[in-house]
C-alpha cells in the first residue's frame, strides 16, 4: 500500500513528486490549524515520527494513514492527493497521464482517485485493479460513509464485517465504508478491476 510509481506510468519521477506534494499539503494544513505535529499525530491515532516522515515526504503512506490524517484534518483525502486544478472551477479535468496510484501490489494491481471533491461533503470516485490473488483490507472509515462498487471485469470478492459478497462482472454493491471492508481478486491467474466511489459526510461538523 504504497504511494508509488504505477509500472504502467510513463514518468518516474510522479511517485516522488506526489509523496512530496503530500507532505507539504499536511504540513500547511495542520500549520492553518494551529497544531504541533505531536496534536496532529494523537488526532490523526498515527506515531509522531511517521508523522514527520509524511510531512518530509520520505515514506510511502498507506492509504489508511491518508484518511486518517485528511479526516482528522477535516479536508478529505482528495485534498492531499488530487493534483487536478481548482475545485472550484464548473469542470475539473484529471487527464489518465496525470493519474498516479496510491496504492499498488507486486501482481499488478492498483488503486487510483481519478476525481474527488471539496469539503464540506467529500465524494471520491477510485479506479481499482486486482492482480491473480490481491487482496486490499480497509479499516473502518468515518461514521456515515457509504460506498458503491462496480465490478467491471473479474470476480471481486468483497468483505463487510461478517458478511461476504462474490460479485461478477457487472455486478454492483452498496455498503457501509464505517465497516471493516475488504476486496480481494477471487482468481489465482486472472486479474479484476472494479471501480469505487465512496461519499464521506460533512467534514466540518467536527472542525467548525
């Protein structure tokens, strides 16, 4: 689960660029706050020296350590990772050359935010691919998140607390992203790509 370079990618250097622009998205954030990082890492239920390593842009953080931050910051993760134009422009284009994944796995799967929104609501949409036996387990998100998969090749197997669901191609779900979650790739020899969006109500309420 590593902010790094897609094989796919045609510009080495994007990963490090991203990681960098990271850091110094936490950073003005948590300064704009008013917070030490040792405030920040106790909101954030993350360690002080992983904390710093973000903030230098000297560590690959899980997509697990970007919302916990973005939440406890209260600007949501399209924040920290979308590098797209304004937000508030009417039409905001993010070009596939310009996409980099946030995480990805030796058997070639990936996931990349290819749009996201602006607090006060925070809307995501996620381009997921599962290599022969991939596995991704999320921990539970912020209370009132939903989320809506799209299998649109493969089998994905996801996991919801206790339950679990099989889902073929073209088959969608609707779940509670406040819920320990997991997608796993149900072939051993054959990739699965699903795309995600997920809605995080209100920010601000905690940060008013």
């Amino acid at each position: 689960m590593r902010v790094m370079k897609d094989p796919r990618a045609a510009e080495p250097a994007t990963a490090s660029a991203i990681g960098t622009a990271i850091g110094r998205r936490v950073r003005g954030a948590r300064t704009d706050l008013g917070w030490t990082l040792d405030q920040l890492a106790q909101r954030a239920g993350v360690s002080r020296r992983l904390l710093v390593n973000v903030e230098q842009g000297s560590t690959n953080p899980t997509i697990g350590t970007l919302l916990r931050l973005s939440d406890a910051l209260g600007i949501g993760l399209p924040a920290l990772v979308d590098t797209s134009g304004d937000p508030s422009d009417p039409v905001t284009v993010r070009r596939a050359a310009d996409q980099t994944s946030v995480w990805t796995s030796p058997n070639g799967g990936s996931a990349t935010m290819v749009a996201g929104t602006a607090p006060p609501d925070i809307c995501e949409l996620w381009d997921w691919r599962l290599g022969p036996g991939d596995a991704h387990t999320s921990e539970a998100h912020r209370a009132g998140t939903r989320e809506l998969l799209l299998v649109l090749s493969g089998t994905v197997d996801l996991q919801v607390g206790d339950t679990e669901q099989r889902l073929k191609t073209g088959d969608s779900a609707t779940f509670d992203g406040a819920t320990p979650h997991a997608h796993r790739n149900a072939s051993a020899t054959r990739p699965a790509r699903f795309t995600l969006a997920v809605f995080e109500p209100n920010l601000s309420k905690e940060h008013g």
